[in-house]
C-alpha cells in the first residue's frame, strides 16, 4: 500500500527535493498522524456494519462529489483491493442512489450531504439513518469516514496550491 | 432546551443526536482511547459518541493537538482563525463559538469575529487577517474554491510557507471537525 505521506506528496505534486518538501518534514508528524487516520477511517480493525470495500467506494464517491479526480483513482483502487462487487461497485456512480437497498440508499444519501452540504444537516439526517436500520455506532462511523475525506481532500488542494511558493 | 441558529462566542451546550458510549460498557480499547482512569471519569458526551469508532478517535486527538497547537509556523491565534472561518461556511456554531473565543483570547481583541459573524464573507477586516479569512473561507467550500491569488495574496500578506502550511492544516481539520460535531448533535442553550 502507498503510505499517505507519499499518497498526499504524489497527488499534490511535491517533488522530493523541493522547498516544498521541507515544508512538509517539518510537520513529519502530523503527516504521518494522516495516514493513520486513513487506514483507521478506511481499513480499521473492526469495520463494524460498514465493510472495507463499502467504505472505499464511499470514500471514491466523496472524491468525485468533490472534483478530486486523483484521489477518485486511489480509491477505486482501494476498492478493488478489498473486492468491491455488485450494488457495493455501483457506489461510485453519482447517479447510482442505492436502487431498493433502503440501508444503502440511506449512506449514500447521508454521505452526500455530509460531503457537499453539511450545514444543512439536522437532526432528521441521523434519524433517517437510524430508521433505515443503521446502528448508532455505525453513524460514528460513516460520519468519522466522510469527516476525514474532507479534511484528507482540502489538504492536497492546498498543497497543490502552495507548490508555486519554493 | 432552544436549538441555538446564529453564531456566538458564548461556547453553547451540545446535545447528541447519537447515544453516547456508556462508560459501563466500554471495552478496554475504548477506556483506553478515552483515557478513562479511576481519577479521571469526566469525558464530554461529544467524545463519549465519537468513542464508538475507537480506531478513529486514537489517532484524532492527538493529530488535532499536533495541529491546533504544535511550536513555530502559524500563530495560534490565526490557527483559530482558519478553523472559525471552516466552521462559518459550515454553520457549525459550537466550533465556531469554541474558537472564536479562543481567537478573542489570543489575539486580546473582539472585533475581527464581531466583523465575521455580523459578514461572513463579506467581512471586512485589516489585509493579513483578511488574506487569511478569504483563504480559509474558500478552501472550506465543497469543492474547495481557493485558487492562486488567494495563496498569492497570503504572501502578500507576509505569510511565509511555513505559516500557510499550517493555515492548510488547520482549516482543512475544521473541515473535519465540523462534519462531526455539526451533524452527530446540535448546540444548545448552556
């Protein structure tokens, strides 16, 4: 597996001897911390209710929904990895709202607002999930996924943008 | 209890919308991330709903510290800043009047959150807090809309890449932080 450092380094584009590139090892820490957080959000221990390959498919859909078509490609090749078959495979469609899968239908709903609009979440967001089956501690972990995507995403687009600078 | 809607510096009440872990009930692992000792049984009920993804939790505490409050780079009062400008565009209004007020503090001065809560992103604000600000605010919109003046502008500013590394950071972690506390409950009359 690509470790994150070089994963955020690749898709930002930070040549290895660059200025750049010591910016960054100044805060090796924190870049390190991010991939752990990656692996925890993506490929924990104990998924719970949300498998390996859901949450890659989840996580490639966030990275369309978000215009980051490299980090799109990293994780279908996640999905891939964890044998991503079926209405699990279809997650990444933007289209695709789950069809008659009601558990489906709701993480993707849930996802997507979470992704593009969370200000507008409420309360009745949860409790749709709630109603359509998904337990509590499953919710944590949907929200911790779409939360760390976010973050993992804006990250790269600043880097992206701060290689201009040394 | 009143669903709070306007942003505040006043730090509210969270309610959950998620049954917190019952500390009764925690595993070993979950204790441990807690880091619940015999001595130390307070843990918000914010922790205590994050607590139900453990693996997650362990490692966000301390990349988030690492973050907000590593030496040298960015200030940290403009660290807050970048996440008070991420929690306006998310209406997160917990996060935002956490570290407005923590901004209010480090900084000794109350008008530049006065401006940004009465303005969002019209705020009008003197040229480094404003780089800083518009930076923020445009990195934080799904997508992210920041572009090359804004960065060109930080420089302008005086900002060295240091400091924007860590205006990255840090906005991009209340990208994060307000996917959580935003969604999983609701501020509340303290």
């Amino acid at each position: 597996m690509v470790a994150m450092e070089d994963l955020l380094r690749r898709i930002a584009g930070v040549e290895a001897t660059s200025g750049l590139a010591e910016v960054l090892d100044k805060r090796a820490d924190i870049f390190e911390m991010t991939q752990e957080s990656h692996d925890a959000a993506l490929m924990p221990a104990d998924p719970g209710g949300i498998s390996h390959a859901e949450r890659a498919a989840l996580a490639c859909r966030v990275a369309r929904l978000t215009d980051a078509p490299d980090f799109a490609t990293h994780y279908e090749d996640l999905m891939s990895k964890a044998g991503a078959v079926g209405t699990t495979a279809r997650i990444v469609d933007l289209e695709f709202l789950g069809g008659d899968d009601t558990r489906l239908a709701a993480l993707i709903r849930h996802v997507d607002l979470i992704a593009n609009d969370p200000k507008s979440a409420t309360g009745d967001a949860i409790e749709a999930l709630k109603g359509a089956g998904i337990s509590e501690p499953d919710i944590v972990r949907l929200s911790e996924l779409v939360a760390f995507l976010s973050y993992q995403l804006r990250v790269a687009a600043g880097l992206k943008l701060m290689r201009v600078l040394t | 209890m009143k669903t709070l809607h306007d942003f505040t510096t006043t730090v509210p009440a969270w309610k959950p919308h998620v049954a917190p872990l019952d500390l009764a009930k925690a595993t070993v692992a979950q204790l441990d991330a807690l880091k619940v000792t015999p001595s130390n049984q307070k843990v918000s009920d914010y922790v205590l709903v994050l607590a139900h993804d453990v693996e997650t939790l362990k490692v966000r505490t301390p990349l988030f510290n690492a973050i907000m409050y590593n030496r040298g780079g960015l200030s940290r009062a403009e660290r807050e800043l970048g996440a008070v400008s991420s929690s306006v565009v998310n209406r997160c209004i917990y996060c935002a009047a956490v570290h407005a007020s923590r901004y209010n503090q480090l900084a000794r001065e109350g008008t530049t959150i006065a401006e940004i809560f009465a303005r969002g992103a019209n705020a009008k604000l003197e040229p480094r807090l404003a780089a800083i600000f518009n930076f923020a605010t445009r990195l934080s919109q799904s997508p992210p809309t920041a572009d090359s003046a804004d960065i060109a502008a930080l420089v302008d500013a005086g900002l060295n890449p240091d400091e924007i590394l860590d205006l990255v950071l840090s906005t991009s972690l209340f990208g994060w932080a307000n996917r959580l506390m935003h969604t999983l409950g609701e501020p509340i009359e303290a």
